[in-house]
C-alpha cells in the first residue's frame, strides 16, 4: 500500500502555493558549515527562478546552520 505523506496531500489543493521548507544541520566542524553554506549558494544559483527567499543562519552556540526556503509552486 502507498500512502500519500501530509505534504503530498497538502501540495494537491489546486490553490496558488508557496512551500517554506526549514532544516537545522549540526555543524561542530567549520567544513560541514562552509558544505551548507556552499550548497545554499548553488541553489540560489541553479534554482532562482524557484525561490521566493532563502535564508542561512549560523548560530555558534548550539553548533548549527538552519537553512529556510520558500519555493514558489
């Protein structure tokens, strides 16, 4: 049996839609936080036409990077 995830479903309403997808990296290392950084920077470039924002945050402290995009669909 397959079934649908939520996103799946939410993403079939015929409505105009923006997706914002939010993911937290653990970075203890300052290569795996430049790796997220540089990826970040390849979407921005491969994908502008895509993107409504993007956002990087490095916060040192707690050792991560969180990245946010919204996407226009």
């Amino acid at each position: 049996m397959n079934m649908k995830t939520m996103a799946e479903e939410l993403r079939e309403i015929p409505a105009k839609k923006k997706i914002i997808t939010s993911v937290e990296y653990e970075c203890r290392d300052r290569g795996t936080a430049d790796e997220v950084f540089s990826t970040v920077t390849g979407i921005v470039t491969d994908h502008l036409d895509e993107l409504a924002k993007i956002t990087f945050d490095r916060n040192e402290a707690d050792h991560t990077c969180k990245v946010e995009v919204t996407q226009n669909v």
